[in-house]
C-alpha cells in the first residue's frame, strides 16, 4: 500500500521498545487544511495485521465464539480478565483468509470451509497500526476436528451459543471486545440466522 506524501513532510522516527512487537515515536509535519505546515509527534504501536472470524451454524442458530484471559482488560478494569470474542490472531506470514482458517482451527477445533470476507479495518487508528481482517463462515458438527483450546501458552475456552443470547449479552456487556460485537452486528444485518 503506498502512503500518500503530499500532507506529511519530514518524518522522523525513533524506537521506543522493541520487547513484544515495535514502538516508535514519529516527529513530522502535517499540512492543515488552512495551507500551514505544524509539527506534531505521535506513538504508534506496530503488532501486525491480524484477522478474526465468526464461525455461525444456520440451522442450529448458534455462533462459536472463544472466551480467554486479556491482560490489557485486567489492566484496565476487566476484574478477571477474560474476555468473549471471535478466534483471531496475527496474520505473520499468512495470507489474511489462510490465518483466519488456521486461527478458526487452532482456537475452536473447528474445521473452516468456505469464508466470507465481511470487511478490513482499523480498530484502534489512534495509536496501533493492526489493521484486522474480517471474515464469517458456516460450521457444523462434521466440521468439528479437535477440542481447540489454542497452542503454545493459549488457554482458551470454546463456547457455543445461541444467536440470540450472544446478542444479548452484547446487550448487558458481557461481550464487550470491539470485533465480536461488530462480527456479530454484521452476521445480523445479513440475516443469515433469524
């Protein structure tokens, strides 16, 4: 993707950490829709790009989503921690669709047939440069391979549930992660379950 240069000018980075993934400080000047050029300085943190998928069963009207521990929502206030969301992960050197399969695979033990690309996005622009890849896909019970669970020092519980109890609990907040809620809005909106 090329980045347009015709509103920023001088760019300037600096590494701030490189522990878990990269932090940077960029220095540079914007040009303001007055026609003057200001200086600014912003943090943006580089994780990659991932991809998520909603794994829907038709017939059942059920949705399988993931429940694990976040420590970023521990830190800010989640009393426990764990959070309800549809499987995901970083794309590292998979195409977005191959991650979101592998993903689907490793966190549900299910096995993913046809997807469908709902959309691409940046979930939190401000300071995170992840954009996520959105995707659905129908499941049943031949499809299902393993107990899931996740890999290396994933501990992850699998859940299914009615359609309309996880909307509800989109509802009352106990789904609360950004991505699930809009899966969710989305697999809705089509109308694919009643």
């Amino acid at each position: 993707m090329s980045r347009d240069t015709s509103r920023v000018r001088h760019v300037r980075e600096t590494l701030l950490s490189d522990n878990w993934y990269t932090l940077k400080k960029y220095t540079f000047e914007l040009l303001r829709r007055d026609g003057r050029w200001q200086e600014q300085s912003r943090e943006a943190y580089d994780r990659g790009n991932g991809a998520t998928i909603l794994l829907y069963n038709r017939h059942k009207q059920t949705v399988v989503l993931v429940r694990q521990f976040r420590v970023a929502t521990w830190v800010n206030g989640n009393h426990d921690g764990m959070l309800i969301e549809t499987c995901a992960g970083l794309l590292d050197n998979d195409a977005p669709e191959a991650c979101a399969r592998k993903e689907a695979m490793e966190e549900t033990g299910y096995y993913v047939g046809d997807v469908e690309k709902v959309f691409e996005l940046y979930m939190s622009p401000g300071g995170v440069t992840e954009v996520v890849y959105f995707f659905m896909a129908e499941y049943g019970a031949a499809s299902k391979k393993s107990a899931g669970g996740g890999v290396d020092d994933e501990d992850i519980d699998v859940i299914e549930l009615a359609f309309d109890d996880a909307m509800a609990y989109v509802a009352d907040g106990r789904i609360c992660d950004g991505k699930t809620v809009i899966l969710l809005q989305a697999l809705k909106l089509r109308g694919y379950l009643d």
